[in-house]
C-alpha cells in the first residue's frame, strides 16, 4: 500500500514537488511504523508540563523524520520535541509532529499518529503545500497536495454534506493548561454541546481534522495548539471542500491560538456560538 500512494501522490503532484513528497510520506510512513512497534510495551514518560508528556516514541519518531527531511527542498524543520522559534516568519518549513496523541499512545488508547507539512509563508501569507497524517494501528495515511485534493490512502476524500448542527457530529480538544483554567473551556463545550448532535473528545487534533476531511466528523474546534497540531490537518479539510478559520470566521494559520474546522454549511453556526470565545475578544 506505501509504494502504491506514494506512486499515486507522485503522478498527481507533478515533477517540483515529488522530492519533498517521496521524502515525506515514507518518512511518516517510517515513524508510523516505528510508533506502532513500540505500542503496549511500558514506556518511558517524561514530563513538559502537570500533564504534558513525551515518550520515547516521540523522540524516535522525531529522529526519523528530522533525519529524513533536514535540508530538503530548502526548508527549515519546525518539530515538535525540538523547535525553540514558533512566530511565523518567511520561508519553507517542514513542520512536524512526531507523535500527536502521546497521551493516548502511553495509556494504550489507539488513536494517535506521526504528521507532517510542508509549508510556505510569503509576505506573511501561510499555506500547507503538502500534509500527511498515518494512523499506523488502523493503516489510514491521510494526505493532501494544494490544488490536488485529499485522499485517505488511495480514495479521494469530500467532508459530509450535513447542513445542521443539530445533526453533526464535533470534535474538540482541551488545552494543557485545563487544570488551571477550566472556566472557558468548559463553557465553550457547554455553548457547543446543547447545540450539536453530539461531541467527541479524543485527544488527537491532527486526526480529527483528518476526521472532518473524510466526513466522520462535520466540524473541529480548540484552543491553544502548535502549528505541528494543525499545519498538516488545514489542507485535508480545505483540500476535501471544507473551511478553516479562527473563533470569529476569519483566516487561519497554524500560529494562532484557536481554530474552527468544518465541512462548510455549519461553519457559521460554529462561529456564532465560539466568537465570544475567541482571544481578540473584540466584536466584527
């Protein structure tokens, strides 16, 4: 199945981008693997913060994808274990997760994944070139190209059609920081869930924008992510026909501190309920 995506990617990208994308996607294909054997074994846990952790999976990870994607196609590597400057700033960058969802992995929860982007940022414009997110213990390698469409393995993705919050089905994520402000989070999930279908929170912000992308989920919101978190997941969705924006419906990219993520027709009722919570805290 690897050779056979990569192959498809490859014929449908063109000759400029088949370096960075061969590159890319067996890298996380790599680190996929590598996560997945060393999945139910005991793990070594260190702490960042009360209840951020990493593993030895993100750091084996991290050391297959640096080492894959350092120096190629002139872009600076911004990976989550090791990145000390996240502004957003001109260039090209491979930005990385290396394991998104390191909590779930250390307790056995079967939802996380190895993502990667391959970004741009002109005259402080941002866009995802390329993204890829590989959930390696269900064997779906989520991948967009700009311009080309996204795909889950083989098959092209669309997001669902649903035009109701009433009938959708949302994901959300906490912050690290929940323990010490709560108050806002859960009144944004309060806000949310009387008004949705229902609500999933699984702890894996690169998966369940992948999620939106093919339809599972009809929309995504959260605050104070990485661009690692996001950088790869936004052109799943937009590449699937979906919208991305901040709290209030305006443009996003991967360094601001909120995100709303839809399939498109219940993009604004999204924003109506979260714009309150929104960090300009200003009226449009």
């Amino acid at each position: 199945m690897r050779e056979k995506i990569i192959d498809k990617a490859r014929k449908i990208s063109g000759p400029k981008l088949s370096g960075p994308l061969e590159a890319a996607f067996g890298a996380v294909f790599e680190a996929g693997q590598a996560i997945k054997s060393l999945y139910g074994n005991e793990h070594q846990v260190k702490y960042k913060g009360e209840i951020d952790l990493v593993t030895e999976a993100d750091y084996r990870s991290e050391e297959i994808l640096k080492s894959a994607l350092s120096g190629l196609g002139d872009a600076e590597v911004m990976a989550e274990e090791s990145a000390t400057n996240l502004s957003l700033r001109e260039g090209l960058f491979w930005i990385v997760d290396p394991l998104d969802g390191t909590t779930n992995f250390a307790h056995g929860f079967p939802f996380f994944a190895p993502s990667v982007a391959y970004a741009r940022v002109k005259e402080g414009r941002y866009q995802t070139i390329i993204g890829c997110i590989y959930i390696p213990i269900l064997e779906e390698f989520f991948w967009a190209i700009r311009g080309k469409g996204s795909f889950l393995n083989l098959q092209p993705l669309h997001v669902s059609g649903e035009k109701s919050l009433s009938r959708a089905l949302i994901a959300t994520g906490f912050p690290y920081d929940v323990h010490e402000k709560p108050d806002e989070v859960i009144a944004a999930l309060k806000a949310m869930i009387v008004k949705a279908q229902g609500i999933r929170r699984a702890g894996a912000a690169a998966i369940d924008l992948a999620y939106v992308a093919c339809g599972r989920f009809e929309g995504f919101w959260e605050k104070k992510l990485k661009p690692w978190d996001t950088a790869a997941g936004i052109l799943l969705v937009e590449e699937a026909g979906g919208r991305v924006t901040d709290f209030k419906g305006g443009e996003y990219n991967p360094f601001l501190p909120e995100i709303i993520a839809s399939n498109g027709p219940i993009h604004n009722q999204m924003v109506e309920i979260l714009r309150v919570f929104s960090c300009q805290h200003t009226s449009t």
